[in-house]
C-alpha cells in the first residue's frame, strides 16, 4: 500500500539519525545501547599497536598464557573505554555534541577476553545551561560496560558539552556528506 505522500508525488519525510539535543535529556534516565559489540583477537592487536602499548598481556600469548591470575591475553582497557563510549553515541550525541570535557570515575571491575560481548548503558547522571556558552549545556553521563554475562567491566562518568534545539527553522549547524535537513 503506498502511502499518500508518495501517491501525491511529495517526497517523503526524512528523518536523519542524531543524538539528543540538550532539552531531550532527562537526569535519572538510562540507556540501554544495542547492538552489542564482540571483541576479536584482531581488535585488540589493532588497537594495542596503533597506540604504541607494548604490554604483553594484550600482544604476547605465550607470556600472558604464563601470567596469573588470567592466564590469557587481556583486551586493552582503553579498547573497553572507548567501545563503551562509542556504543553510546548513536542513540545519544551523534551530531549533537559540541565536545568531552572530561572523563572521571572510570573503572574496570573485570577484565575483557577475546570473544567477549560489550553491552553498555548510560545514566544521565546531570545536566545544567552552561553560563558560558549560549545555545550550548553540559550533561554529565555515567556511562557502564556489561559482558555477555552480565558483568560489570568498565564503568566511566563522562561531561559533555551538548548543543540546545535550534530555533525553529534555524540551521542545526555542520552537516556530514550527503545529509538533508
């Protein structure tokens, strides 16, 4: 069945992916992130290297094999914090966020293994106008990274700076390739 915009001919109604506008977050709310993300061997090797951390326990099998209390390769922390961060994005800040201000209370109760799947989910833990830059606040989001299992393996709380609604009919700001408005 066609729908009555497409039979009249008007092109239908576009509706671009992006995060949440400053006004749309609600302290006390929390995000469940999906899809998961499932680490491989060549994730962690990638990564590792690109950064230039020669630690053993995440290039070395042999020696990590040797290693307790694991006894196995360990994914890269960062690797974790970054995946956690970046699972979150889609839902909450693509194309809203002005910038990070800081990471604080970051953590990793447990470690990550090759094979894992990352989970995360997000508490708008705060949120206030920012005095300094109008048409802009700062949202505090405490960000948590569950396994397959459920386990809590990295947690972090994140400030960031958010972009307010434009005015109606206002420019949005920059727009990536081939976006309408």
């Amino acid at each position: 069945m066609e729908s009555d915009q497409h039979a009249t001919g008007a092109p239908p109604r576009r509706i671009v992916q992006r995060g949440l506008w400053f006004e749309e977050f609600e302290v006390g709310v929390v995000y469940d992130h999906r899809p998961g993300r499932t680490v491989t061997e060549a994730d962690n090797v990638l990564f590792t290297t690109l950064t230039m951390n020669t630690q053993p326990l995440h290039l070395d099998a042999a020696e990590s094999e040797s290693q307790p209390p694991f006894h196995a390769r360990l994914v890269n922390s960062m690797f974790t914090l970054s995946t956690l961060v970046g699972l979150s994005v889609a839902q909450l800040t693509q194309g809203t966020i002005v910038a990070n201000l800081g990471f604080s209370a970051i953590a990793f109760p447990k470690p990550v293994f090759h094979g894992d799947t990352l989970y995360a989910e997000t508490l708008v833990a705060d949120k206030r106008a920012s005095s300094s830059r109008p048409g802009e606040g700062i949202v505090t989001l405490a960000h948590t990274a569950r396994n397959q299992h459920g386990d809590v393996v990295a947690t972090a709380t994140r400030q960031t700076l958010v972009r307010l609604r434009p005015a109606e009919g206002a420019d949005p700001g920059p727009r990536s390739p081939g976006r309408r408005s």
